[in-house]
C-alpha cells in the first residue's frame, strides 16, 4: 500500500524508517553502510575515459578531416545525455540511493528523489538511444555504398528509436500521478508500480544486449567479405570488435536488474545495475570514437616529429646498448644508424580503407575521388626517412 507522506509532520518523516530492518538488524538514520562511493568513483572515472576519446574524435572531424557529420552531432547529444543521467544519480547518492532501505527516513524518498529517479531513467534511454544510432550511422557513413549494409543500419535505427523511446514513456506512465493527483509525489510507491518499473529496466536491459550484438554483428559480417589480407582484416575487425566490451556491460547489468526484482531492498540492490549503465553508455561512446581516432593515429605516426622522436630512442638504445657490450669497439659508431625501416604510404581513413577491399568497386571509383580525406598518398615524411638513410649510409 502506498502511503501520504504529506500527512505526516515533516521532522516525525525525518525518523521513521522507510523500512522494516531484518531480524538481528537495527535501523541506522545517522551514518548507515552506503555504496555512494563506489559508484561515484566508477562514475566519474567512466565519464573521464570517455571524454579523452570524444575530444580526439570532435578535433578529428573538425580540424584534420573537416567533414563533420550527424553521427558528430549525435555523439554529442550522447554524451550531454551521459552527463545529465550523471548528474541526477549524483544528487541520487547523497540522498538515499545505495544505502539499505531500513536506514534511510520516509523524508528521503519524498518527491524530489521519485521525480530524479524517473529522470534518470528517461535520460538513460535517451543516452542508450543516441549512443546506438550513433555507431549505426557511422557505419552508415562508411559501408554506405553496401546496399545490404544500408538496410540493415536503417532497420536497427528505426528499432532501437522506437524501442527506446517506448521505454521511456512507459517509465513516465508508471511513474508520473495522473493529471489532478500531484499530491502523489509525496506517496510511497506502491509495490505493484515498483516492480512494474523494474521490469521496464529489465526489459530494456534484455533488448539492450540484443542491438548491442546486432550492432557488432554489421561491421564485422561486412568486413570479413572484404578482399582484405588476412592480417590487415583482422586488424580492422578489432577495432570494432572493441564494442564487445558493450555487450558484456549490458550483459552484467541486465543480470543485476533481473536479481533486484522483486527486492525487499531496492536502494542498495540496484545501484549495481546504475553504475553499469554509466559504464555501458561510455563505454559505448567510446567505440564509436576509435574508428575515427585511427585517422588521428594514422596522422600522428607520419608527422616528423613523431618520427624524430622514435628515431632519437632508438638512438639511445642503441647507444646504451653499445657501450655496454662493446664500448671502445668500433660498433659504437653504427650505434648512431637509423634502425627503422621506412613505412610505406598509410591510407588516411578507416572508410577508404573498407572502400578499397570492396568486392565491387566499379561503380564507387568515382564517390571515392570525390572524397579527398580519404586519399591514400605519399607523405613527406617518406622522402625525408629516405634522405636521412642515404646520408648516414654513405
């Protein structure tokens, strides 16, 4: 039964348990068990490795490809939506969330904390939306010349908005006093709501760990039928094969919300399953960011600077290397060569490196010349490494 907290004086809510403790168990209101700092600590270190990769990729696409399209704008409005569902299970923490429900007052599950509970779990659908359709218009951004892989993107965008946004009006309709009734907010929940809404979560969780392996499926499926060498189509498959770690978060977290429905105590049981949505969404985020940071890598490994840098400590290794086996020998003086073998010409875009393992390539000559990031051509990094060789040879 759901019960009026406004009916009550407000300092008697303030000691009244919302709970029932466990036989042997003694109600703590003063300074109860919580897990607040786990989950803050595994939340903001999620936020802080998922920046670092977002940054590299917006600085990518804005300054070295120029080419900024919606899956950019859409990544951001991921991370605004990762940022905010931080915030509100932040407030969440310092409040009652992630302490037994025996040691918390009927004053803290008061309105304020049910409306930034129904918060957070809107935002966390929207996160996961826009995580998602993130990924699958990059693939759409760079498979598009596959009509298979073109349908299957769109399928997966047009189900995974759909789903999720259901998700959340259904959380909003169980969760929000019917029209005329806001004195509800200030109710318990009732048990029959509670555990609707744990199997909303749950449900999400479950339809989360199939798009999240129907997302790693497509690029996968699509770049083992690339005329690629074994060795180079492995090395592109692993950088989406980096999305697995998504589904093991979206695995694990669904397994969390499974065992806290039905619960006698839901603060503590499902903060769990709170700070691995965080991770999921970021680390989320974060696969979608690799595939364009390989063009930062690619860009940084044939600067001058780079390559001065990995000549200087090969130099010195070799120094050391030297003196210590044959110092005094003549061998000292081949310490100094250049010990590197000079790269060939890299492709500049993950996209054009798909494009030109195509199968049918035909007709894609000419979309490919048209998109000058992504030409593969000679730096000058080459000719340089070339007469720094020829130099010391002589």
């Amino acid at each position: 039964m759901a019960m009026d907290l406004s009916k009550l004086p407000p300092d008697m809510l303030a000691h009244i348990p919302a709970g029932i403790p466990p036989n042997g168990t003694t109600s703590n209101l003063i300074n109860p068990p919580s897990r607040e700092n786990q989950t803050k600590t595994v939340m903001y270190a999620s936020l802080v490795i998922m920046v670092i990769p977002l940054i590299l990729r917006l600085y990518t696409r804005a300054r070295i490809q120029r080419s900024f399209g919606a899956d950019d704008y859409l990544v951001i409005v991921s991370a605004i939506c990762v940022g905010g569902y931080c915030g509100v299970l932040h407030y969440m923490l310092d409040g009652p969330l992630g302490e037994h429900v025996w040691d918390v007052s009927l004053a803290s599950i008061g309105a304020p904390f049910q409306k930034s509970n129904l918060a957070s779990q809107a935002l966390i659908c929207l996160a996961a939306l826009f995580t998602k359709t993130t990924l699958l218009v990059l693939y759409l951004r760079i498979f598009r010349p596959s009509y298979h892989a073109t349908i299957m993107i769109w399928a997966g965008i047009a189900v995974i908005v759909v789903a999720y946004i259901a998700f959340a009006v259904a959380a909003i309709a169980v969760y929000v006093p019917a029209p005329g009734h806001e004195e509800q907010w200030g109710m318990t929940k009732d048990s029959s709501k509670t555990t609707a809404l744990m199997n909303i979560t749950s449900v999400s969780g479950v339809f989360g760990i199939v798009s999240d392996f129907y997302i790693l499926f497509i690029p996968m499926h699509l770049v083992v039928g690339l005329h690629l060498p074994f060795g180079k189509k492995v090395g592109v498959c692993g950088i989406f094969l980096t999305g697995f770690l998504a589904c093991i978060c979206s695995i694990v977290g669904t397994v969390f919300r499974f065992q806290a429905r039905p619960s006698l105590d839901p603060l503590w049981s499902t903060v769990t399953a709170y700070s691995l949505g965080v991770i999921e969404v970021c680390v989320g985020i974060i696969c979608s960011c690799l595939p364009v940071i390989f063009v930062f890598i690619k860009r940084v490994a044939a600067t001058n600077s780079y390559n001065s840098l990995l000549r200087y400590f090969w130099t010195f290794r070799s120094k050391n290397d030297d003196k210590e086996q044959h110092e005094g020998s003549e061998g000292t003086k081949t310490s100094y060569k250049l010990k590197m073998k000079i790269p060939k010409p890299t492709i500049t875009g993950l996209r054009s490196f798909i494009w030109r393992g195509s199968k049918t390539q035909g007709s894609r000559t000419e979309e490919l010349q048209s998109y000058d990031e992504l030409d593969s051509k000679n730096d000058d990094y080459h000719a340089h490494l070339k007469t720094v060789k020829s130099v010391q040879s002589e």
